[in-house]
C-alpha cells in the first residue's frame, strides 16, 4: 500500500433508519429525520473527498422496507453522486427494510443506476475485478425461512480481497455465536456488519469484523455510531470511524434542593443550551417541602435553545423541612400535610409514590401563596 492512499479504500455503513418516525423526539421527529438526510448526504461527501472505491451499507438503509418515493428518489440521487465518479455500492437490506415483493428493491429504486447492487436474500459474490475485490453477502427478505446462521452459504469470492456483507439480528440468541465462528473460520479480508445501532468492533486481529452503528442518533437511550473508512492492501486493515451525526443526547440529574430559586435551577439547565443536544433533565432527590417547578412551561421557555428538551420531576418532599405548628392547632396546611404523609404511606410503588410527591409539594406551594416557579 502506497503511503497516504490505500490500494482499496471502503465506506462501510449500516442502520441508517431513513425515514424513521423517532417517536421520542415528539414533534421534533420530522427534524431529526431531515437532519439524518443530510448526515447521509454528508457520509457520501466523505467518501467522494476520501477516495472511496465502493460504499457497503450492511442492512438497514431504510427504516422500513415500503420508503417514501421522495425518499427512495433521494436516495437515488446520493447513489448517483457516487457512481458517477466510478465508485460503486452495493447493499445488503436489513432487518427493517427487508427485501419484500412490494419494497422499494423491488420494486427497482435503483435500478436505473449503474454500479448500485442490492444483494438477493441468498448468499451472492459480486466481483470488482477492476479492485481486485469480491464482496459475499446476503439480504434478509420478508417472510423467508428462518435463517439461524447468516453466515452459512457465505464464501469467500477468488479476488485478491474479499469482504463480507451482512446484517445481524443482534436481539437473537445466537447471533454472536454464529459471528464467532464465522470470524474463526474466515478467509474474509474483512466483515461489514450491521443490525446493530451502537458502533463496535466485533472481530480479530487476523479477521477484522466491525457494525458502524447508526449515522445519527436513533433513540434516546443510544448514542450514534459513524461511518467506517476501511482500507485494503497493507498487512492488515486499516479501519477508522468517521463520526458524521450532528445530533447528541445528554442526560442532567439535578436535585431540586441544591437549588434557592427555580430561576436557579432553569439558569443551570440553560448553561447546557446547544441547538443539536437532546437533553433529558431528571430532578431527584430532595425539594423543599413546597418547592414546585413548572416543567411544562420551562420545556416551553427553554425549547428553542434545544433540539429537544424534556424534564421529569421525580424529586420527593423534603419532609424533614416541614415546619410543624408548635401547638396544637388545626390548619388547612397541616391537614393537608397529614393527608398527603397518609397517601404517601400507602403508596404501592416508587413511580405513585413520586406522583404523589409531586402532588404534595405544588398542593403545599399553592397553600403557601408563593409563586417560586418559572
């Protein structure tokens, strides 16, 4: 391999979910799915600027096997950006966009593009003798026989580099069994993985097998992987991630008590204000007995500072802080007080239990007459 350019240089995608309807972004989901457009844009700029002799997307290109024509339409477009400088892609469909009588493969979205493969669902090498290279691979396809090792079938192809394409079903039993035997056994140069949101790498130092993880974010609980630059031609492969997501998550947990005002509170989360952070703030822990925080309108005051931006209160009364009358007389606040300490008492989870210390301390803020709240 010369220095500073490979003999075959690889853009190794998967999971991309276009079209997703990312239902814990809300109303920002139709955002964030024209925010994926455009990192999947961007993923096919990188592989222009870097010199990418073939893209490989391992399953999952869709989030679903019926896209949007405008989609697909697009789709075709960023092909069409690649093909014409002689780089060539071919795809393995996944788990979500599985091949299917009526699908977009099917149905040809990309038929009129030279240099665009779309694998069948049994095993095929497609030769680039032009790189001197063979991809192997499969799709998943709607309805077929159960498939227990998607590796069975798979060989490799008699170009001087071979790699394999295929998406996993990581939820399954089995599937990193299958792996292991396959990365064991293989002649492969290399495994283009998918089927998993979450960037890892999955082989050895003699077979490198790796899932890029989705361009961008694709639930909250999920950080985004990146696309993979794999080179081809030294001792070994070369792989380097390449982040693209322009969105991020953070998770705050913040304890109301620690805070003399709400104004405080909503000063702290706004510090982490940035226009791509999805941010979850969780309040836990103590708040003063009457110490109330109006979620819903700080999420609205604070919004356009995010792309998105929940809080859950789950903090409970600081009951310790309650000051008690020193005789003995009956008040509206101290019936309540031992009304809500009843409730709480009988309680038959930790999820009722906060409610009703959300109840507690908005009723005792209300009996208060102060308007601590934002």
């Amino acid at each position: 391999m010369t220095k500073g350019k490979a003999d075959l240089r690889l853009l190794h995608l998967a999971d991309v979910h276009l079209g997703a309807s990312f239902p814990w972004l809300g109303e920002r989901g139709a955002a964030h799915r024209r925010r994926l457009r455009q990192t999947f844009s961007d993923a096919v700029q990188r592989a222009l600027d870097d010199g990418v002799h073939l893209a490989l997307i391992a399953g999952d290109l869709f989030a679903t096997s019926h896209p949007h024509p405008d989609l697909s339409e697009f789709v075709a477009a960023q092909f069409g950006r690649l093909t014409a400088t002689g780089t060539e892609v071919v795809i393995a469909a996944g788990e979500a966009d599985a091949l299917d009588a009526h699908g977009a493969y099917a149905g040809g979205a990309f038929d009129g593009l030279a240099g665009v493969t779309v694998l069948p669902a049994a095993p095929k090498v497609v030769d680039f003798p032009q790189h001197g290279l063979a991809v192997c691979g499969r799709s998943m396809a709607r309805g077929a026989r159960d498939i227990t090792d998607p590796f069975k079938g798979l060989s490799a192809g008699r170009q001087p580099f071979s790699v394999a394409l295929v998406s996993l079903e990581v939820a399954r039993a089995g599937w990193r069994e299958a792996l292991t035997r396959a990365v064991a056994g293989s002649r492969f140069a290399y495994l283009a993985l998918g089927g998993s949101h979450k960037m890892q790498e999955a082989g050895s130092e003699v077979v490198p097998a790796w899932f890029p993880g989705s361009l961008e974010l694709l639930a909250r609980s999920e950080g985004p992987g990146a696309a993979l630059r794999v080179d081809l031609g030294g001792e070994s492969p070369i792989v380097v991630p390449v982040p693209l997501a322009r969105g991020r998550v953070q998770r705050m947990t913040l304890e109301p008590a620690a805070f003399d005002t709400a104004e405080a509170l909503v000063a702290e989360i706004e510090a982490a204000a940035d226009a791509d952070l999805s941010l979850e703030v969780r309040l836990a822990g103590r708040a003063r007995p009457a110490q109330f925080i109006d979620t819903v309108q700080v999420e609205r005051r604070l919004a356009p500072r995010f792309f998105s931006l929940e809080i859950i209160d789950e903090a409970m009364p600081d009951l310790a802080a309650l000051v008690q009358p020193t005789d003995r007389t009956i008040t509206v606040r101290g019936k309540f007080a031992e009304l809500m300490n009843q409730q709480l008492q009988q309680a038959g989870s930790e999820v009722e239990r906060r409610r009703i210390g959300r109840a507690y301390r908005l009723g005792l803020w209300l009996l208060q007459q102060r308007r601590e709240v934002v």
